[in-house]
C-alpha cells in the first residue's frame, strides 16, 4: 500500500497489487474503500448548482426550519453534552438511505479521500507500504520519488515519522498514516526507519513531492499479436494513459487486444466514453442519461477515428466491474465490437454529481440513470431504504451458483434489448457477458484464506526479494519469467513462517493452494525487483506472472476467433 488512495477491499490508500490478496481488516477498513469505490462509479461532474430550481421552497423552508430548531433545543437542554457535527452528519446519513444506494454524504477528510481516487497525483513521500504486525512495512519507495531518491528501501520498518510513533495504544490506522505521509509540497518529513540486518533505526528527511497516480495497471503484448491493457479505475488521467498504452502496443505490432475491467469500480464517465470511442467507428451513440431535471439529460456520439476501431477485442468483466466499466463493456457489446467474457457485471446505472459543502463535505446526489445504446438501464433493482439488501447481492449471487455456472445468471425477459446485429441483450442488473467463465475456485481454501489474513505470502515474498536483490536485478524479466520456480524447500519456509504466525498445517488444502501460492510470491517478487524500472506506473511483469495462473486471463485468450466473427458477422455468433 502507499500513500496515496485506490478502490481496493483492504486499505483506504493504494495497496499493492496482488492478483486477488485480501488482508483481513476491521469492518470500517474494509467498508470505507468499497462505498467511496462503489459511490465514485459513474461519477459525471455536470455544470449545475445544488439550488437550481424553485420547486417546492416551501416545503424545503419548513423542513429546514423544524431541523434547526431541534438542533438548537438538543444543544441547549440536552442532559449530557452532545457533538452537534456527528448529530449532523448522522441525521443527513439517514435522510439519505431513504433514496437510492448512490446517492452519499461525505464528512470532509472521506471526501478528500475520495477525490484523490480520481484525480491524476496528490502531494507525498511515494512509497507503498503495507501495515502487518502494528508496523508499516515498505513494499517499494516508487520509481523516481521522493523516498526513493532519500534512500528507503523495500522491506523497511516505519518506526517513527517526525518523532511520533505511528502507533496508537498497540495499534495502527490507516488514517494516522495517511494523513503522516501526505502534506504540501515542498515540505519535509522525517522518517525512523529499521532496516532489516540493522541493529539501531536510521532517520531520513524526506521532501514532500507531487506524487502521480495512474490507473492503467498494465500494458503489454500477450505474444505477436495480442496486447493486454488492465484499467483500474477511470481517473482524471485514464483516457491519456490508455492512448499512450494503445499506441505503444500498436506500435508493437498488435492486431488484437485484450481489455481488462474486471474489479474495475468507474469513475468519470467522460474518460469511459472517450476510451469507448477509440474502438467504435462513425458517429453511433456511445450512452445516453436521462433524469427529471432536463438539465442533465445528454447523448454521447463517437466522434474520433479511433486507434483500433478494427480487430478483435475482447473485454473481461466481472461482479466488480461496475458504472463507468459497464458504460464502455455495454457500449462495445450493443455495437457488436467486442466480446464481453467474464461473470456478470456489478449492475451500477445511476450517474452522480459531487457538490462540495461549505465545511468541505461532500454530497454526491444521483441525477440521473444511464441507458447503453440499446436502451438498456444495467442498473440492478434497489428498494429504498433497504440499502442491506442491495449491498448482499454481490452475496445472494454467490449463493445461487451464479459465479460458477452460467444458466444461474436469471435475467428478466421484459428487459430485453437487441445489439446492432441482432443478438439478444438484456437491461436490469448489469452487463451479461457473452461467453461466461466461472469463477476458478480450484485453489481457495481456509488455508489460503489464513495465510492472506495474517499476510503471510506478501511478507515471504517481500524477504525472499530483498534476500536476493542485487542477484534478480541484474537478470532481465524474460529470464527470470523463464527460469526462476519457487521450489519446494522455499514453500516449507513459507510453511514454518505460518505455523509461527498460529496458523495450524492443513496438508490437503495446502496441495490444492500450492500451485496459486508459488504463482504468488514469484509475481510479488517480479513486482518488487522491476517495479522501478517501470514507466507510466505500470506493473507488467507482475500481471505477466499472474496471468499464468489466472483462469480467466486464460480462457479469454482461446475467444479471439469468436471475436473476430462477432465483429465481422454479429448474427452468425451463438451468445449462450
């Protein structure tokens, strides 16, 4: 993790990435990230105030004053002493669970939070740290900042910034350490460091630095012909990454491309339109909106001759991939460009537009619903106020089977919608894919899942990396991708570090993680070693060793003959 923000479901700044690691948090750790995640989706930032009507005043005049004047009643006579902001802020919290599951109220630092997900860098040290044990570990100072010109390194102990411990009462959070690492540029910060093999800590003075955030996560050729680009999210600076990306591979010779938004959550719905044009050809519609106020109803056409508007294209989704990664997969889909592979999307079609509050909060209020060019809403049903109910969807799929077999995905046959060529799609609850692959559960396990809890396998990776440095920086990717195997003897030591850590040995399920494991740690460690020479903040040689064991990643390599009919003659392809 660093500091600096991403969606993830671990911390509330950028983890590192780790091909589906879950290190086990409180409730609120793991909640705060995946309702900024979920929230942000979609977000459209429309040229409109708060206030722009004259609709019922009346009524608003009354509400407001019969609120102001409980507030002032509790302040004065309340028997115990009261914090009227936390009164606020729950009241609004509560007021706001009586609309959609979108629409979300932000005290000021979550709003910065959230912000910085999307905007293209924020001031800070640049490094990535993981918390384990109540210490802050350094995963990597990144490639060209701050930490990494100091002198910090990989493996490094946090013990102390300016001073202070970052411990409070045994414990470490997150926000304590977000808010210790970021300041204004230009301004300096101390760290105590103990580095492994040292006996006393050493201090380094850090200055502060605009710290870039990117949101292609990798870019790169599969083989020949076929690229792979992975988005995370679409940030300020996303449609500039992927062009740059798209480009280069381009350049490379690729003819077909692998798009990957799986656990992608959305963002800016303008950067997903642009991305979407960059494969559909002319003027067709790429999305339309629709709300109450006319205001904010907008058609988006293609517009550009864009760089691959030919060539096969396949799009990976999943239960993650939500809002603006539904805008461009629905786009792609009803205009037969692309062939949508994966499990059903997360189902988010309702656009936000963030008002920032005098005190520096934020509210971002649904305005309206998003429609693909079909017609289809993919937003998935909701009753207000049960907000309980719409977050365990994600849950009631897995219990009806729906992420291993395919006819478990039921869709409502009065939402259903043609594609340009005549193949059947459905509305009401996200993106359907167009060829199913199951969820691979081959290697989960209790085991596996305690060795995440307890980061076992991120701290085995991170010693084996710096035990070995200075002999894995001086072999290129190609050859350490080809030649280096995590071995057996090195899998009992990761084995002895869990028994340690009181995690009891279960034989059968390690042997049905081993292979995921090992796949792991050498993933983590190619992240480690190469990281710094990567450009664009991209992790190539981590996603290339992931991709090895990714069953997804895998299938979808052998759907580019389909693609390619799909493309070319829509009406022939058989979508079930």
């Amino acid at each position: 993790m660093e500091d600096r923000v991403k969606t993830t479901d671990d911390q509330p700044e950028r983890q590192p990435q780790g091909g589906g690691n879950h290190i086990q948090n409180d409730k609120a750790t793991v909640r705060l990230p995946m309702l900024l995640g979920i929230t942000l989706a979609g977000g459209m930032l429309v040229g409109a105030t708060f206030f722009g009507g004259t609709k019922s005043l009346n009524n608003i005049g009354r509400g407001y004053t019969k609120y102001r004047e409980i507030l002032q009643l509790i302040e004065n006579n309340y028997v115990d002493t009261v914090n009227t902001d936390d009164l606020v802020d729950y009241s609004i919290t509560k007021m706001l669970e009586k609309l959609d599951p979108h629409t979300a109220y932000m005290n000021p630092q979550d709003a910065v939070a959230a912000r910085s997900q999307l905007e293209g860098g924020f001031d800070g040290i640049g490094v990535e740290f993981n918390i384990y044990k109540d210490t802050v570990y350094v995963v990597t100072p990144l490639a060209g900042g701050p930490s990494e010109a100091a002198g910090i390194m990989s493996g490094d102990k946090i013990i102390k910034v300016d001073d202070k411990p970052l411990a409070t009462a045994g414990k470490i959070e997150n926000s304590a350490v977000f808010k210790a690492l970021r300041g204004k540029r230009g301004t300096e910060v101390k760290l105590t460091v103990l580095r492994k093999g040292d006996k006393q800590p050493k201090d380094f003075m850090i200055t502060r630095d605009r710290i870039p955030t990117y949101s292609v996560d990798a870019a790169y050729m599969i083989d020949g012909k076929t690229g792979y680009i992975k988005i995370n999210r679409f940030s300020e600076t996303t449609y500039d990454e992927f062009k740059s990306a798209l480009g280069s591979l381009k350049a490379k010779g690729m003819t077909q491309l692998m798009l990957d938004l799986r656990n992608n959550p959305g963002g800016y719905m303008d950067r997903a339109t642009n991305i979407a044009d960059e494969f559909i050809s002319g003027n067709k519609l790429l999305v339309y909106t629709d709300g109450k106020d006319n205001r904010y109803d907008r058609k988006t056409y293609a517009h550009i001759a864009g760089q691959f508007e030919e060539g096969a294209l396949v799009v990976l989704i999943d239960e993650g991939s939500a809002s603006a990664s539904e805008i461009v997969s629905g786009a792609l889909q009803d205009h037969d460009r692309a062939l949508i592979a994966g499990r059903r999307s997360f189902g988010k079609g309702l656009v936000q537009m963030p008002v920032t509050l005098s005190d520096g909060s934020e509210l971002r209020l649904t305005i309206s619903r998003y429609y693909t060019p079909s017609g289809r809403s993919i937003q998935k049903p909701y009753v207000p106020g049960h907000e309980g109910d719409y977050e365990k969807d994600l849950e009631q799929r897995s219990k009806r089977g729906e992420y291993y077999i395919a006819d478990s995905i039921k869709n409502d046959p009065k939402l259903k919608f043609k594609t340009d060529g005549g193949r059947t799609v459905y509305g009401g609850g996200g993106i359907t894919p167009d060829y199913f692959i199951p969820r691979d559960s081959t290697w989960q396990t209790m085991y596996l899942v305690q060795l995440y809890g307890k980061n076992i396998i991120r701290e085995y990776a991170m010693e084996y990396a710096n035990d070995n440095q200075k002999k894995l920086e001086k072999m290129p990717f190609e050859e350490f991708n080809r030649s280096v195997t995590i071995t057996d003897e090195q899998m009992n030591q990761l084995v002895k570090l869990a028994t340690n850590e009181g995690i009891k040995f279960n034989e059968k399920e390690y042997n049905r993680s081993k292979g995921y494991i090992k796949n792991q740690i050498k993933a983590l460690v190619a992240r480690s070693v190469y990281q710094k020479a990567n450009k664009a903040g991209q992790n190539n040689e981590f996603f290339k060793v992931i991709g090895q064991s990714d069953d997804t990643y895998q299938k979808a390599l052998k759907l580019f003959d389909r693609a390619d009919k799909l493309e070319h003659s829509p009406m022939t392809y058989n979508q079930k």
